[in-house]
C-alpha cells in the first residue's frame, strides 16, 4: 500500500499545504530526547483530514462525483469533505453529531456541505448515512476506513521522513486508526527501525484494548475531550493494518492531555486541539518514555474557543 501513499502525495501537491515540522529545545532537556512536531493543525481546514478527504474524492469517476457525496464526522473529516466537494464542485452531505464542536460544525456548513444532525445515544450515524446513500445515489466517503483514505493520511508521516530521514519513534493519535497504519505503512518503508505508537485517551481505549487482545473491541460514546478520536472502533481495513504494522498502544488520562495543550500553547504558541497533543501527552506524562528523535504528529487544531480557554486557565 506504500504505492498507493506515494501516489497521494503526487495527487495533493498544490493543493495541501506541507506543513512545517517545530521543535522545542526546553522540552527536548525535559525528556533527553529530540522531538519533532508535525503541525498538521496548519493544514488546510486545520487538520490532517484534509489528506485523506482530496484524494479520495479526487479518484471518483465522473459520474460519481456528479452525484455527490456523503460522510460522517463530529468535525475534522466533515470540514475536509466539505472543502474538498467545494474544490471539486463535488455536493457534500455530512452526517454530524448534535454535540459536535460548533466550531467544526459552522466550517462545515461555511464550506458549502449539507449537515444532517444526529443525535448519537439515538441513532448510529453509519445507519442515517446509508439510508441516505441509498437513496441520493451518493457516493460514501467514510473518515478511516478506505484505502485511499489512508493512503492520503499516510502522506504527512511522508513528509515527515522526506525531510528529518529516520526517526526511532512515532506517535499520534488513534480513532478509527486512517492516520496511524497510513503513518505505520509509511514508517515501515521509510524507515524500518522507526517504533511506532497509537496514543488514545484512557476513557476511549478500544483501539488500545483491541491491538492487545487481537480482538476488536468497541467503546461507545466515550466522555473524553478528545472529540476527534471518539469512534467507537477501529474499522475492518485499519485493524489489520494497526496490527501489522504498529508497535504499541498506549493511552493517556484527560489531565494528560489537558497538560499538553497547555505546554503546546504557552511554550511553543501553538493552538492544538485535544486530540492532536495525544503523541506530547504520552511523552509528559511517562506512558511512553522517548529514545533518541521521535516524531509527533499534531493532528489538528480545530478547537471551540469557550474550551480551550477552560483548558488553558486551568
């Protein structure tokens, strides 16, 4: 699948941005280490997800994307889809939670996408998707579980390795594991050695619980911060690649992650929303001891002003 990444990487130029890699040199005495941060909150739509969404959408037939498309998110993946439809003149419908971030939610609706509302302790948004799928004739563009999904994901750990070469760890985080086995895939090729390790919150653990029993488990409506890694599993594409070709699982409590953004803002002045300072939560708070260069990918930097302010005050 290393193929299909390089391919995506060759799909996206001119249209994602390469985003810069940042160090600090106050948290590299902290933890004698190198850490290197992948700021993927100044992708376009402020995550990562944008990746994923243009080279999916960008390999439709003609007819497919005359038709439009669908998906479901509680927000990066929604925003993404949505720009990517207006790039594309692709109609975009997404199918959101009630409780998403209005943050997301309102740059959904700005980048020109349909928003359905659902309320999640009601009904399965896989469910109102394809009701709706079948239906419209659209064409499905699920968050993580697709191929060039992935392969679009995999391509920020590309650039990674493209500019800093081999590196003895990586972290980031894991929802429904599209970034993690793409950056794995990507690692595993790149550079062999490269340890690399999915980082969940404590209260949304199933990918943690699933790697380690070799069973796929599920956590439903799990109640952390970490609104972008909230997915009840991973999907039947990224387990097996999760297994193949990562490391380890670890998870982080909600102080954990709180710690991070806070060290992220004050120290490095960067604006990262609760699940893109999972991979620093795991370095500061000693779930994952560094070795020699690690690599962390930001994730994204979508985050409703009224809670990073609560964080930060803390």
């Amino acid at each position: 699948m290393f193929e299909q990444i390089l391919a995506a990487k060759d799909r996206l130029k001119g249209h994602a941005n390469r985003t810069p890699i940042v160090t600090s040199r106050t948290l590299n005495r902290m933890l004698d280490a190198e850490v290197f941060f992948k700021c993927e909150n100044f992708q376009r739509v402020g995550a990562f997800k944008f990746r994923g969404a243009f080279n999916s959408i960008s390999l439709l037939s003609g007819d497919e994307k005359a038709r439009g498309v669908i998906s479901y998110s509680s927000g990066n993946h929604a925003q993404a889809v949505a720009l990517v439809g207006r790039l594309l003149n692709v109609r975009a419908t997404i199918v959101m939670p009630v409780d998403a971030p209005e943050i997301k939610r309102k740059a959904t609706e700005g980048y020109g996408a349909a928003v359905v509302a659902y309320d999640p302790l009601k009904s399965r948004r896989e469910d109102i998707a394809e009701k709706l799928r079948a239906a419209k004739g659209y064409t499905l563009i699920p968050p993580f579980d697709h191929e060039d999904v992935i392969a679009g994901q995999g391509t920020a750990a590309l650039e990674m390795f493209e500019e800093l070469g081999e590196l003895d760890g990586l972290l980031m985080p894991c929802g429904g594991g599209g970034l993690l086995s793409g950056s794995a895939i990507t690692a595993r090729a790149m550079s062999p050695n490269c340890r690399v390790v999915g980082i969940e919150p404590e209260c949304a653990d199933d990918a943690t619980k699933s790697f380690r029993s070799g069973q796929l488990h599920q956590v439903s409506h799990p109640s952390t911060i970490a609104d972008g890694v909230r997915t009840a599993s991973l999907g039947k594409i990224t387990f097996p690649l999760v297994l193949k070709y990562v490391a380890a699982m670890e998870t982080v409590s909600e102080q954990a992650i709180m710690e991070a953004m806070r060290f992220l803002f004050y120290r490095m002045k960067l604006v990262v929303e609760p699940s893109g300072a999972l991979g620093l939560a795991a370095l500061l708070s000693g779930a994952v001891q560094p070795e020699g260069r690690v690599g962390i990918i930001l994730s994204g930097g979508n985050i409703d002003a009224a809670m990073m302010a609560q964080i930060l005050s803390a």
